[in-house]
C-alpha cells in the first residue's frame, strides 16, 4: 500500500513541466499518508529511497512506523538540527532540485532553505499529495466507514437524552463525550449546534442558548478513527415540538435537494455541475439567495481536502473518491437547515456511509 502511494507520486511529478530529482514532504498528513509515520519529522522523497528526518524522542516509533524509510535521527543540542540534517543529506546525495509543498513550506524556513542550500533549486509545487490522496483505497474506504458509524451510534444516544432546556453547548459536548466513548480518537473537528434563529449562522459555535421545542435544531459532527473522518449534518426539532410552515418548507426543500443531488453522484461528473444542480434547485423554489456555501468538499485524514464541490471546481468525480454533498438554507430571523451525508463514489453512482435517517422529528 505505502509503495504503490509513492509509485503514484512519482508517476504523477514527471508528468510536470519541472520535474525534481527529490522532494520534501512537510505536511504531517502527507508523512503519514507515504510512511505511516505519526510522529514529528519531515520526509524527503527520491525515486530510489525515501528518508525520514526525525529526532530522538521518535527513533523507536519510526523503526517501527515508518519501515519504507531510511530513518535519520537529528542531533536534539544543536541549534536548527533539522535544516542541518537536511542540508547534510542532499549535499551527500547530489541533490540540486527540490521540490516541496508549496502550500504548508513556511516563509522564514523557505528563506533559510535558499540562504543554507545555494547550489539546490527550490520548486514550489502545490496539491501534488492531495491529489493522490482523493482516490482512497479500500483500508481508507473501510476507516472512513468506521468513523462514520461511531459518529453515527453517538449522535444516537446524544439525541435520546435531548430536552427542552438544553443548551447548544451541553448538547454538543456530551456529542463530542459520546463519540470517544464509542470508539473514536477524537471528534472530527469542533461539533456545531445552532438552533432558532442561530441556525443562520453557517459555521456558528455553540452557545449558552436553551433550545426549545418550537425551532429547528442543525447538528453537524464527525469522528476520527485510524486518522480517517467522517461528517454528518442533521436539522432535528425535538420530539414533542411541532415545526411551523416556514420551518417545515425549509427543512423539506433543504431534504428534496440533498436526496435528488446524491442521485446525481457519480464516476465521471464534474465537480461545478453537482454543485449548480443544487444551486438551481433552490433557485426554482425563490431560495437560491439562502445557499450560501459550496455543496461538499473531499473528506479522509483531513476534514476538509480534495475534490472540492463547488461552482469554481473542474474536478471530475472519480470511483472510490469520498466526498460530502451538504446542502443546507439559512433565512435571518428565521433559522436553517442542512443535511449532510459523506459518500463513497462509485462508477453508477454513490455509496452512503452516515446511514442516520433524514426526519425532523427524531427519537431513538
């Protein structure tokens, strides 16, 4: 698995314009995704061996980690220890173009990288890993699936003990107890809940607020599980309240455009076209003013990655990308609703892996 990710990685650099001898890897996720490798370090890449700078407070966990890689210890007395020890590699190995991740290389590091490499050309290049890392393959699949079940049993007995009275912030940290409770390392990133008039607020923080049986209730969670994340929206009403006209046209329509748009995914779509079909659902209803954020976004070792669904995207949907289609409508003074699913592409169409049903009123 870890080899056939840097076979990858090499197919896909020579078919640049610019194509380095060597290449750094500074991003955690991209180390773990070509080594295994958890711990702090940075890796550098060649065609015939790759080697992992790390200190001493790893050399165990690396020899056992990251056994594709030549491990190099750094010297933890000696000041900058791991540009030298960089420095000191590509000077042994001949190295005169490297390239690196344009994305996460700092500027004060790039600065010293030129200052301390003079004969080696730097070349910036941005999205190379992601891009691999879009089409996942089964043992990633089947950690993503896991992350959404836990994610899935939590919110299920999150949702049990719901009642008039609870504010936003009690819900969403006995959510995030509940999902380490079943299994996971940690929640997927901070659990959003906004209920009433708060449900306008797309990204907004829970609050002291106490939720009451008249308004609609968006819950949007994820766990990690094997450093694999899921995400899940739901918009709920607590069991013993009845929504309004506006809220109940506001949940249906936000329903009928997620359920009609996961129709739609499948191997060979392009990105911008999923994300204007639902963008025109709700334009044929009035309410193309109130999506105000792109239909989904690639999920896996990090929450948000690549494909991107969204109108400036040209990305065409491929089998076994993981990806969440998250319609949702946000009126002021009223409220909102979204619902998101995280979905395995197929060739036909889609697999869905957050199985929760898709009902305002819940109880379990």
């Amino acid at each position: 698995m870890i080899e056939e990710r840097n076979k990858k990685f090499w197919k896909i650099i020579k078919k640049e314009s610019i194509s380095p001898v060597a290449f750094l890897v500074i991003n955690p996720k991209n180390i773990f995704y070509l080594t295994s490798f958890k711990g702090e370090g940075i890796l550098l890449l060649t065609p015939e061996q790759n080697y992992l700078i790390t200190d001493g407070r790893y050399t165990e966990q690396a020899e056992q980690e990251a056994r594709h890689c030549k491990i190099m210890v750094q010297p933890l007395k000696e000041s900058d220890a791991q540009t030298i020890s960089l420095t000191a590699l590509l000077a042994e190995l001949k190295i005169d173009e490297l390239g690196f991740e344009s994305d996460f290389l700092k500027v004060n590091k790039f600065l010293k990288y030129q200052q301390m490499l003079p004969q080696t050309k730097l070349l910036p290049f941005p999205d190379i890993i992601e891009t691999i890392r879009m089409i996942k393959d089964q043992s990633e699949i089947s950690l993503i699936q896991q992350a959404a079940r836990i994610a899935d049993q939590a919110f299920r007995e999150t949702l049990g003990n719901l009642a008039t009275g609870v504010s936003e912030l009690t819900l969403a940290n006995e959510l995030n107890c509940c999902i380490r409770k079943n299994g996971a390392i940690k929640e997927a990133f901070d659990i959003i809940v906004t209920s009433g008039e708060r449900g306008s607020l797309i990204h907004g923080e829970p609050s002291d607020k106490k939720i009451t049986n008249d308004e609609l209730i968006i819950i949007d969670f994820g766990a990690v599980f094997g450093g694999y994340h899921s995400d899940c929206t739901r918009t709920v009403m607590l069991s013993e309240g009845k929504a309004n006209n506006q809220q109940e046209k506001l949940f249906n329509l936000v329903k009928e455009v997620q359920l009609k748009t996961l129709e739609q995914i499948k191997a060979g779509v392009l990105c911008d076209e999923i994300d204007k079909y639902a963008r025109e659902k709700f334009s044929e209803k009035g309410y193309g003013d109130y999506f105000q954020h792109s239909l989904g976004h690639g999920v896996g070792l990090d929450i948000h990655e690549l494909p991107r669904l969204s109108s400036y995207s040209n990305t065409i949907l491929e089998p076994n990308m993981v990806v969440t289609i998250e319609p949702g409508l946000y009126v002021p003074g009223i409220g909102g609703a979204r619902l998101e699913d995280t979905v395995v592409v197929t060739e036909s169409g889609c697999d869905i892996l957050t199985t929760l049903p898709k009902e305002l009123m819940l109880s379990f």
